[in-house]
C-alpha cells in the first residue's frame, strides 16, 4: 500500500515537473541559507502575526456590518438594551458576545495589529543599528519603512470601525488633521466624511479601505521584501569562517523551516492565551460613538501615539493668511512632522552612503559600538518618540502621579528638546566606551580573577587572552575615516560634505596592531593566532 502511494507521489511529480520546472526553481531555494541568530527572527515575528491577521479577519468579515444606519441594541449585553446605535457597533457587540468565540478571535485579530506593528518597528530598528540598510539593501529599506506606514495606516482603520465612543474620538482627532491642510483641508474632509462630520460614509470607506486595498499592498510590499531577502546575500554577524560573501548558517530545508514553523506556532499560541486571559479594547464599556460626547483619558494605540503627543504638545496657534486661517496646531504635529520624520529616514541610507562614499556590497552587521555617531542618532531618534509616546497619555500619567497635566506639559516640552540631545550624547561616549574596553580586552586580555604575587612582594592581577572566535569577532570592524580636508577651491557641497564626514567619523578608539595582540600572554598550550587579526 505505502510503495503503491509512494508510486503513485513520484509519478504525480514528474508528470508536474516535465510540465512546470518545480524542482529546478526549487533547488536553489530549499539550499538558502540563513544566519542562525535570534536578532533575524524580529521579521519573521511581523510575518506570522500578519498571517494570523489574515486569517481572523477573513472570519469578522463574515459578522461585521460597516453600515452607519442607526438600530436599536436587542443584543446579550444588558446595559446598552434599547440604546439606539450605529449597525457597525451593534454588530461589533455581536461578534463579542452572540458569536461563539467571536470575542475570542477578536482579540487576537487586536493583539495581533499590535504585534505586527511592533515587530515592523524592531525590526527597522535592527536594521538601522547594524547598517542593514546599506547597498545592495537601500530599497528593502525603502519597503520596510512604506510597509510601516502602510501598517500604521491600516491599524487606524481597523481601530475606527466598531464605533464606539473611543474610536469616534480618534475619528474627530482625525478629521482636525485633515481640515489643517491650507487651502483643500475642507474639500478633502467633506470627500472623505461624505459632506458634514460623522456623515455615514466614513465606516464603509475605511472598511473597503482596511480589508481590501491596505492588505493587498501589505502582501505585495512583504512579497517584494521577501523576494529581496532571498534574492540578495543575508547579512551575518562577523565571526570566524563569515566573509562579506559569504553566508553562513542553517539551509532552508529542513533545519531553518522546522524552526520557522515552530516560531509560527509559538506567536500563534501567545497571542490566542493573549486573546484569552487579557482584555483589550472593550468597546462595551466606552458605549456608541455620539458626536456631542468624547472619551476620557481616550488614547491611540501605541504607534499612533507619538502624534497624538506631539498634538498635545504643540502650543496652540494660527495665523490669517490672504483670507485662509492656518492653524498651526494640527497642521505641524500631526501633517507635516510625520512627513519630515519619514522623508529623512528614507533618505539616511543614501546620506550616509554620500558621506563615506562606500559604494561597495556590505553583508557583514555593525556592532552599534563601532558606529558611534550613527548609534547615538538612533537613541537620540528612540527618546524623542519615547518622549511624545508619554505625551500622548499625559492626562493618564499626571494621575498616576499626582501631578498637573500643565506641569507634565511643561517638563515634556522641555524633554522633547533636550532629551535627544542628553541621550545622543551619552550613546555616543557609552559607545566609544565599550571600544576603548574591547581594545584593553585584546591587548591585556580577559581576566582571569586569580591574584599571585610577585618575587618583589607585590601582587599583579591574571588575565587570559581571549578565545580566536572573541578577537575574531572585536577586530572585524567597517569603520570609515573621515575625509580629506577639501582642496583649495573645492565646491560648497564638496566642502559640506566634509564637515558631515568628521563629524560622523572623527571619534573613534583605534583597534590594536597584531603586533600589540600577539603580545598578550598566551592561553596554555595556545600561540597567539596572528594570522586571524585583520586590520581596521
């Protein structure tokens, strides 16, 4: 029986194979090798939780109504029996509380939003610390960083359909956002809202909107950002036998996948005990959406929460222009600041690039350390959006802690400035730091925590050479020089550059020669590997 199916399988797959080449685009892609280390396993986080969004979703598509059309609640939820609501919230309430495990898959599609988000974020952060970015790489960066605006897009619109009192909130907030645009802001609030605010076309749209054309450029944008990934080399960490063209690791098939697999599993058990024993979102308990009604200590999700801090943050302001009113609160936190942020992020890689004018393929990761001013930018960058993310709640913080929410403005005001500026500082001497430690490490060596005592009386701590592998991994490194100073009648940019490339690359602790390395006392029975010491 099993030879008579096994037969049968071979014979299957060679009639498909004569009439698709599967096996011979499959070769190349079952012997991909990719780098075993926890640190590259942030996008696949993103990637499983997307999927267990697809596959919720598809099933609250089957009980959610987008209409606006006001009902009146003959649901299981008895304080809000009679109350007239909008069809999309009292379909909401049905999915909580009349469809078996309806509440259940409801929040994990919520926790699920949250961690695909995240995961997105991490993982740019990964990339930005390390020099992932960096050729052949610029456009994978280019998606990641649209995959995450696309992201953030499509949690506002799944967040603003139940419409219950917060998501409306969120929805008004919005609509300010669009009304601060001079000149159309009014014209592309009344298309969007359908003429007067709530009108009844918003749910709808933002429901075409989030099951149909954000999911489709989530799964083009992830199937180009995979196809990239495969395409190009990975990178790797620096170790003993890792060369900038080569990979080494675990092939796809079957080491990698069986551990892929797992993961998936794994973030698919966490966020469904999540779902289980921990509550989010219960829009029950803020009621419907009314127009003459808003939300107390009503805040976004996480990844919109910089905007709505740095909206609380900016002092309010406008100014009459030729008959138009500007008001500078909205318009510059919440229109033009996440357009600068972005447009500079997408446009480091070639920056930097410009700087140091390496034009050659980089597969090997920087350790953070060893780009000082690159890391100190992005912690600068980690604590202004830390700053604004407590702004974004500081009506809930200041009754944490007893304090007034003008006061907590006022010190936020100040730490939005400052703080980037203190921590951008302090990661670039913590940096240059842990340089001049790895330097003592391969000159003196480790410690070995024994004492002995010399023949003249005093005592002289031991130390051991580190292993070929650890001085392997410290004294590979990429780190540019600063330029030359420009010649005599060099051009402004060419001089501008300059600047910017001292400023990037002027602190730095120089690596140990061989010679210095060699010198440290060898392990028993060990000679100082001088061949395995590359130079800076």
């Amino acid at each position: 029986m099993r030879e008579g199916a096994g037969r049968a399988t071979e014979a299957t797959a060679v009639a498909l194979d004569r009439r698709l080449p599967l096996f011979d685009g499959a070769k190349g892609v079952v012997r991909k090798i990719f780098p075993d280390h926890w640190s590259f396993l942030l996008g696949e986080l993103a990637l499983y939780s997307f999927v267990l969004l697809l596959l919720t979703g598809v099933f609250l598509t089957f009980f959610f109504d987008p209409s606006m059309a006001e009902v009146v609640y003959r649901g299981r939820y008895a304080p809000l029996e009679g109350i007239r609501v909008s069809q999309a919230y009292s379909s909401t309430l049905a999915i909580s509380f009349d469809v078996r495990g309806g509440l259940l898959v409801r929040q994990m599609h919520h926790w699920a939003a949250l961690l695909f988000t995240s995961a997105i974020g991490v993982h740019l952060l990964r990339v930005f610390f390390t020099g992932a970015f960096r050729r052949p790489r610029e456009v994978n960066w280019l998606i990641g960083l649209t995959l995450f605006q696309v992201a953030l897009l499509e949690g506002f619109a799944g967040y603003s359909l139940p419409d219950d009192l917060l998501s409306g909130t969120g929805l008004r907030t919005a609509q300010g956002f669009v009304l601060s645009v001079p000149l159309v802001g009014s014209y592309l609030a009344s298309f969007l809202w359908g003429g007067d605010y709530p009108g009844q076309d918003i749910v709808p749209r933002l429901y075409t909107t989030h099951i149909l054309l954000l999911p489709g450029l989530l799964v083009a944008l992830i199937t180009a950002h995979l196809i990239l990934v495969f395409h190009l080399t990975h990178t790797q960490w620096a170790g003993p036998g890792r060369t900038n063209r080569n990979v080494v690791g675990k092939p796809l098939f079957a080491t990698f996948t069986v551990k892929t697999v797992a993961l998936m599993m794994a973030v698919f058990g966490v966020l469904t005990l999540a779902a289980a024993i921990a509550q989010i979102n219960p829009i029950w308990q803020y009621g419907p959406y009314r127009p003459d009604q808003a939300s107390t200590d009503a805040q976004p999700d996480w990844y919109m929460g910089f905007i709505e801090g740095a909206l609380r943050l900016m002092p309010g302001a406008e100014t009459s222009l030729w008959g138009h009113t500007v008001s500078w609160n909205p318009l510059i936190p919440a229109v033009l600041f996440p357009l600068l942020f972005f447009a500079c992020l997408y446009a480091y890689p070639f920056l930097e690039q410009w700087v140091t004018g390496e034009h050659g393929e980089q597969h090997l990761c920087d350790r953070p350390r060893n780009r000082p001013t690159r890391t100190a930018l992005g912690v600068a960058g980690t604590v202004f959006y830390a700053v604004l993310l407590v702004a974004g709640g500081q009506d809930v913080v200041a009754r944490l802690l007893d304090v007034s929410v003008e006061g907590l403005d006022r010190v936020l005001r100040v730490l939005v400035f400052v703080g980037p500026v203190v921590a951008f500082w302090l990661a670039k001497r913590l940096a240059l730091a842990l340089q001049a430690h790895e330097r003592e490490l391969l000159v003196e060596g480790a410690e070995s925590g024994f004492v002995r005592q010399g023949i003249e009386g005093g005592f002289h701590e031991g130390n051991r050479p580190l292993p070929r592998g650890r001085r392997y991994a410290l004294t590979v490194r990429n780190m540019p020089r600063p330029l030359p100073a420009p010649a005599r009648g060099a051009s402004r940019r060419e001089r501008l550059r300059v600047r910017v490339s001292r400023w990037f690359y002027r602190d730095r602790v120089e690596l140990p020669t061989p010679a210095e390395i060699a010198g440290a006392a060898p392990e028993e029975g060990v000679t100082p590997d001088r061949a395995g010491v590359p130079g800076d």
